[in-house]
C-alpha cells in the first residue's frame, strides 16, 4: 500500500508539472487574445468616430453659418433698417422688433443640436439681452414715440457694443477651433 500511495502522489506531481505550464500559456494566451480584440475595438470606433466627424462637419458649418446670419440680423442696426414702425406708437414698434427677434431665432432653433451648448448659451444671452435693452429704452420717459425709440436704439448701440457683434465673435472663435 505504500508503494501504491507513493506512485498516486508521483502522478498527482507530474500532473502538476504538465498543467501549470500549460495553465500559464492558457492565461497568457487570454490576456493577448483579449488585449488584441480590445486595441481592434478602440481602431473601430476611431475610425467610426473620424468618419462619423467628416460626415458631421458640414452640417455643423452650416448650423454655425446659419446663426451667423440670426445674429447678423438681430443686430440692432440691421435689424432698425429692416423693420421700420407700422405707426408712430412706441409700445407698437418695440413689439414688432421683439417679434422679429424671436421669430429669426425659431426658425433657427434646430440649429442648437450641432452647436456647442457653451456657443448656444451665448447665442441665447446676445439675444435676450437685445430684448431687454429695446425693453428698457422703451421704458424710459423721453421715449415717446416710434421714432424716438429707433433714435435711442441707434444711440445705444453707439455707446456700447452689440450683444449680437459680441456672440458673433464668440461663434468666429469656435468655428476656428474646429479647424486647429
């Protein structure tokens, strides 16, 4: 019986001897298999990523073209040349102005899904800030007349610079990053 013992655990160690190696070339084997399917994963999508960014990228030019001109358009001087009083009523004039912003800015709204959020926000601010100072001019009490209100926009605008001018600039810079 102890021979028979002896010759068990004989055995059990050269099972041992012919599994490690062969469990350490398994492992190594995995790791390699695995490493490689990860590295062919990532070339994958990098090369789904660059075609996907060559395909987006007129469609993003031309989302920033088209809030180029909103701004353009929303600029009090343009926008003061293009929109002239129906009347001599100033509550009237500042309502049709306001109306011709927030129109111009609907009908570009689906712009905002190719725009950064960061040039959007500004987009946003430009034009509600443009708002509030036709809103508080109309306010003022030398103001009283359709004409009057035009006059105090421009003189405005001559005094400070133009929220849309500075989104502009903002929009200018971002459309240059996407080329650097």
């Amino acid at each position: 019986m102890g021979k028979t013992k002896n010759m068990d655990q004989q055995r059990i160690i050269e099972i041992f001897i012919y599994t490690i190696p062969t469990a350490i070339v398994g492992v190594t084997a995995y790791q390699m298999v695995k490493e490689f399917l990860k590295n062919e994963n990532n070339r994958r999508n990098f090369l789904l990523q660059k075609e996907l960014s060559h395909q987006s990228l007129p469609l993003r030019l031309q989302a920033y073209e088209r809030m180029a001109l909103f701004l353009e358009r929303i600029h009090p001087n343009k926008l003061l040349l293009r929109v002239e009083p129906q009347n001599n009523n100033k509550n009237d004039y500042e309502n049709l102005l306001i109306a011709h912003i927030e129109h111009e800015f609907e009908h570009n709204l689906s712009q905002q899904i190719y725009i950064s959020e960061p040039c959007w926000k500004v987009i946003q601010t430009a034009k509600n800030t443009i708002i509030q100072n036709i809103r508080k001019i109309n306010m003022s009490d030398k103001i009283d007349s359709a004409h009057k209100l035009r006059e105090a926009i421009l003189q405005e605008l001559l005094e400070n610079a133009s929220p849309s001018g500075l989104a502009l600039s903002y929009l200018n810079e971002e459309v240059k990053s996407l080329f650097a």
